[in-house]
C-alpha cells in the first residue's frame, strides 16, 4: 500500500484551511449586511417617531424624570420599609389593651390604652369642637392625603408673621402615627417614619376614623388623654356641654398640653385660645360675631392643683406590660389592673427636683433635660424622671436615650477586675502613661498620681488604670501582644456589663473602659443594683401584681427567678471602694447624714453629658443632665447638678424608713460628728422612728423652703469634680 507523502498532506490541511477561512469570512459578511439592512429598516420606522426642537427638550425631561423617578421610587420604599414593620395585620387589635394602674399602697394612678376615655362616638363630638380643631391643627385634613404640603407650607409663613407657634405644621394624620407607633424622638428616622406611617393609616382609615382615634388618643395635659377626659378634668363637664370658649381653650391643648393648660398656666391657655377662635374665623367655620361672645367671656376651668401624673413612669410601665402581653403572659385577657412599686412621694419629690434645679441652675450651666430613675435593691421602679416637662415633649431620656456614661462606667472595669481575681481593693497600681496604638488616655489634670491602690484609683476617678486593667485582663489570658489584651480584656468588661444589666450594645473602642460607649439611665441604675443587692442581677420592673377583669391574680413578679452575677466578695470590695467616691472623692456633694452612700460620678466629653449613679441599702438612683442635641454645657460635672439631685431626691426617700446596711459593709451610716449638748437638735434627725412619713415631708418641705429662701442662686463648683476622669474635652477620644 502506498502511502501519501507529507508534502501532499500538507496541502490538503492548507487548502481546507483556506476553505473554512473564506466560509467564516463569507458569515460574517453575510451577517453584517443582513444586521446593516435591518438596523436601516429600523431607522426608517423610528423616523416617524423622531423629534426635534421643544419636544425634544420635553422627551429628554421626560425620560430623565421616568429614570428617576424609578430610582427615588426605590429609595422611598427602602425608608418606607422600618415604619410599615411597626404594623400588623392586627394593628388596631394590639392596641385594644385598657390598664388601670395602681400604686404599691394600691392607689389608683392612671390609665393607658384604648380605654383613656372612647365613650363618645364622633357623630356625638361637638360640631364646635371638631371645627376648633381641625381649623387649628390641620385645615385641610378632609382634602389632602396624610401629608398637607400646602398646610406646612401656610403654617410656617403664619407663624413666621405672627412671631409665635399659632398653626401646626404636622396633619392630624401624622400626629395619630406618632401616637399610635412612634416616640416624641426629635429625629430625621422618626420624621420619616411618621410620614410613611401617615400614609398607611390614610390607606387603612376613613378621615372620620383617624380623627376620632386623634381625638380619644392625643395628651392633653393633667394626665388626661382624649378630649372626652380633658374635658371632664378641666371643666367639670361632659364634652358635648362645652361652649365655643372652652372647645377653642381645649383644642389648643393638643400641640403644647403642658404649655397651655389652663391648670398650670391660664394666661396662656386663653391666649392660645383666641388664637383658635381666630382661626376658625380663618377656615370659614364661624363669623367674627360669633367668636365675640367667646372673647369676652373666656373658659374658666375648675381649680385644679398639679397633680402627681407619673406620666414618663406610666408610659414605660404600658410599654412593659405590651410586651409581656405580646408573649403571652396574661392569656387572652385585655383588659388589666397592675400594682406597680411607685412611690408617689418619691415621684412628686424627683419631679420637683429636676425642674427646680434646671429652673436655677439650667442658664448658668447651659443645659436644659434631664432624667432620673429611682430603684429598689431588686429593681423595682419606685419614680422615673424622663424629662423636664412631659407635655413639651414625651419621649423618654430615662429609657430611650443612648448617652456617654463617662467615669460612671467604670465600676464595671473594676467589678471585672476583682471577678478574676487579679486585683483587690488595696492591690497597688501605678498611674503612669499608657497607650494602645497611637490613643493615650489622660487624666483630668494631664498629670499621673504614681503608685496608689486602687481604692484611690476609684475615687480619683483616674483614666489610666481602668486601661490598665483591661489589658490585665488579656494578659491574664495568655495573650501578650498588649493590643489583643486590651481588646480580650475589653470582652470580658463587656461581658461583665450586660451580666449586671447594661442591655445596649456597648461599640467596643480602645476607650470603652472610660466610658466611651453609650448607655441609658434606667439600665445604669439597673447595674449598680447589683451592689446593692448583694450581686443579683435586678431587671427594673413595674409590675408587681396583674389582675384581669374578673379580679384574678395572673401575674406575680414574686415569681420570677432571681440571677446570681457577681459573687458576695467581688461586692463587699465594690461597696467599700465606692463609698470612698462619696466620701473623699468626686460624689461629696450626695453624701447623707448618717446613712452609707456609694456611687460614681461621670462626666463626658466637653461637657456634654453629667452623671451621677449611687445607692444605698435601700435605693438606687441614677441620674443624667445634658442638652438633647448633644451641644456641650458650661463645665457641668456629675459631682455638681447630677449629685446635687440625687442627693435631694434621696433625702425624702430615706425619711421615716428603716435603714439597711449594704452588703458586705456592718455600719448603715458614716460617723457623725456629735453637736455640743447645749446645740439646739434637729427635728427631723431627733423624730427617727417616732414620727409618720407625712409628718417628716412637712418638716422637709419647710427646711427646703428655708433653704430656697437663703440660697444665692449660684451653685458652687466643689474641688472634687476636678478628679472626675473625663470632664473636658479630649479626655475620652477613639483613635
């Protein structure tokens, strides 16, 4: 057989080489005409829709508000997305729940829920009092759809002319969304989310629903909510018996309750009421001759003092019992009684405190909030201060706001600290320069104290020891590169922390152990609890006892288990340690004759925020003072205003009671200096044990009347704030 030889092989290869060449060639030409052809068929067709001149500007605008208008649409429902998960299906339902709540001596002290007062149905609402309303707040509300662009619009040119908050800017809608699912949080997030909201209840609602869920739900001061109680509360009357004076004097209630109630301030009330009057003459609901009657004659309520509402303490306290309603603690039932620990002379006492003290002082220390927790031992809730007046403003800065601690954190690095059994109250540490990377903390003074113990270290409020002690606490754990100590040992701070109560994420940062991350009032006084009570963890509650509507008990706090988080030891050593805060350092100011005070002061960058927490054998009271846009006061320490008000706050609380020790300390009280046998005794100090409480507030209140009388309006600075760790700005900086 013969074969083929390789040159002729080769020929072959090239010529169906060539072959397949010229075949993709020949395609791709083929392909290329075809798609030229068709591209021309296409051009002649899309001819006829071409344009030029003004229409092609308007084509262009067009296309351009179509591309985006779909992104934005986007963007809207990603913001719209953290509102519409604040509701159900069973939205409306969820609201259904009606708690009457009671005191600790069983005292009726409010009510939250959907029984505040609905009785009325809105056919049966005064046609005077919707129009006093509705031409006040929201005038065009049966027209627009949740959102009135050209009612803010009208509201702000108003009140910009009229040199004062005459009209609302927010619909009615918007303000019922609030009620219904938000806060008072003055926030960009909570002005969005009521807007989204407001649209989904215009979706879901007709207008005459949201105005009648608006008018049973809306706070109109002296504890009230709802026109229906209001005017009761303010009138003596049902509200279908109201005159065109008192319906303008009441809607005027609904922006400012507490600004304008006519209990506090009555000036003010009918001033705001004519403002009404002349607005429902605006909107075309009545004549100027009709309003005359009004203006000449205005509402006189009933005389009424200032009661004790506990306004701030309720709303939590609804807060808690919806959660456990939610998962199921109470069965079926809806409508409850709840027992609460409050105390309503400790209450009245706190919230005359808080604003005596902004009042005096609020100008010359440039802050203007403030909030307060008292607790017992076990975390019971005996008065909650959530801010300096409830009818301006609802939310509450006991519980919702997220604050630098400052040098108030710090007991527990130190509670860490004594758990590992690394350091004990007199172990000696140096106070010298320490860094980790390039931050390097400094004390108030930018000077370091050397050798000392740590007792010393606690209340000096030194900055570098509980740095210090962090990094001991990795090092501890066979970790040697001081970087990764500090961040293990800041771990187990952290740990420490939420074991005791801190409930808030807490951003881990080199400066941590100084007081960095963020916390809020009711979770400080939680923690120090557990020095008080002997190292149990002390969930704050306000539900000592549930009963439903047949009278049943089905809740007993009693029942709850109580946890172990700190050992006897590790608190006997805190308590003596923070004694020495009171008595020889930053906390003098908190000291009371005769009882044992331990606490910590904490005071934040530039000034911005003020602490005091501190306890006793049978109260723990934490304490804030800050400006809620987070703008810096004027040098303001937690040893000045913050323990000032504890201590006030305290006094009353520890009048006519039996004192205890806290544990691990055998003395109730600090040595008191003996008074000369010829000195005239103190009343108040003589009668222990023999006189009643009441008898003891009488003497209080005229010793602070005394004491208001004689003072000169200038609370001095004492030496101990300038050991208060982080007092000015730069103290407390994250690399």
């Amino acid at each position: 057989m013969r074969l083929p030889n390789a040159t002729s092989l080769t020929t072959r290869i090239k010529r169906a080489a060539l072959a397949f060449d010229a075949w993709v060639n020949a395609g791709l030409y083929d392909s290329g005409r075809t798609a030229g052809e068709t591209y021309e068929r296409f051009q002649e067709r899309m001819n006829v829709f071409s344009v030029r001149g003004w229409k092609r500007g308007a084509l262009d605008l067009t296309s351009e508000a179509v591309t985006l208008g779909t992104g934005g649409a986007i963007v809207m429902l990603m913001l719209a997305q953290p509102a519409f998960n604040q509701t159900s299906d069973n939205w409306l339902k969820a609201q259904d729940l009606a708690v009457t709540f009671l005191d600790r001596y069983g005292n009726e002290v409010g009510r939250r829920g959907i029984k505040h007062d609905d009785s009325l149905k809105l056919d049966d609402f005064p046609d005077i009092m919707i129009k006093a309303l509705v031409s006040t707040e929201d005038r065009r509300f049966y027209e627009h759809w949740g959102i009135d662009p050209i009612g803010t619009l009208r509201a702000l040119v108003s009140n910009s002319r009229g040199g004062g908050n005459t009209q609302g800017g927010s619909s009615i809608t918007q303000q019922l969304a609030k009620n219904l699912f938000l806060t008072n949080e003055r926030s960009l997030e909570r002005k969005v989310n009521e807007a989204f909201l407001a649209l989904w209840l215009e979706s879901h609602l007709t207008k005459n629903e949201i105005l009648k869920l608006y008018l049973d739900r809306a706070y109109m001061g002296g504890g009230t909510f709802g026109a229906v109680a209001a005017a009761d509360y303010y009138f003596g009357k049902p509200l279908k018996d109201i005159s065109l004076a008192e319906a303008a004097m009441l809607a005027g209630l609904f922006k400012a309750p507490t600004k304008y109630a006519p209990h506090v301030n009555l000036p003010a009330a009918r001033s705001r009421a004519v403002d009404v009057l002349h607005n429902m003459v605006e909107a075309g609901f009545v004549t100027e001759g009709q309003i005359q009657t009004a203006l000449r004659n205005p509402a006189t309520p009933v005389t009424r003092t200032r009661d004790i509402t506990a306004d701030y303490y309720l709303d939590w306290a609804f807060g808690e019992i919806k959660g456990m309603a939610d998962a199921g603690r109470f069965r079926s039932d809806r409508v409850l009684t709840v027992k609460t620990p409050l105390d309503l002379t400790i209450q009245k006492r706190a919230d005359e405190v808080i604003q005596n003290t902004l009042r005096r002082y609020g100008d010359q220390y440039e802050v203007d909030e403030a909030a307060m927790v008292i607790l017992d031992p076990d975390g019971a809730l005996r008065a909650m201060v959530g801010g300096a007046d409830y009818g301006e403003s609802q939310f509450n800065r006991a519980t919702d706001a997220l604050r630098q601690p400052g040098s108030s954190f710090k007991p527990y690095v130190y509670a860490a600290g004594l758990t590992s059994g690394l350091y004990r109250p007199d172990t000696r540490v140096v106070d010298r320069p320490v860094c980790i990377g390039n931050w390097c903390p400094q004390n108030y003074g930018r000077s370091f104290s050397g050798a000392t113990t740590l007792t010393v270290a606690v209340a000096k409020s030194i900055n570098t020891i509980p740095i210090q002690i962090s990094i001991a606490l990795g090092k501890a754990m066979g970790i040697s590169h001081e970087a990764r100590a500090a961040k293990a040992g800041r771990d187990k701070i952290v740990d420490t922390a939420h074991r005791m109560g801190i409930t808030t994420p807490l951003a881990d940062t080199p400066s941590l152990p100084i007081g960095s991350a963020e916390v809020n009032v009711i979770d400080q006084a939680a923690a120090y609890a557990v020095f008080a009570n002997g190292g149990r963890k002390a969930k704050p509650y306000a539900a000592m006892e549930v009963k439903n509507s047949s009278g049943e008990v089905i809740y007993r706090h009693a029942d709850e288990r109580v946890e172990q988080v700190l050992s006897t030891q590790v608190v006997a050593d805190m308590n003596y340690m923070l004694t020495k805060v009171v008595e020889e350092g930053t906390g003098k100011r908190a000291q009371l004759e005769g009882i044992k005070v331990a606490g910590k002061s904490g005071t934040t960058n530039a000034y911005r925020d003020a602490w005091f927490v501190a306890y006793t054998g049978n109260y723990v009271g934490s304490v804030w003072f800050g400006n809620d846009d987070h703008t810096s006061t004027n040098k303001m320490t937690g040893g000045s205003l913050p323990a000032m008000a504890w201590h006030d706050v305290m006094e009353t609380a520890h009048q006519g009671i039996e004192l205890k020790a806290m544990p691990g300390l055998k003395e109730v009280g600090r040595a008191v200096a003996q008074a000369p046998a010829a000195a005239p005794v103190n009343p108040a100090a003589s009668a222990a044990g023999k006189l009643s409480r009441r008898s003891f507030e009488v003497i209080g209140g005229v010793n602070g009347l005394f004491r208001t009388v004689e003072a000169s309006g200038t609370a001095p600075r004492p030496a101990g704030d300038v050991a208060d760790g982080t007092g000015t700005a730069g103290r407390i900086a994250t690399p």
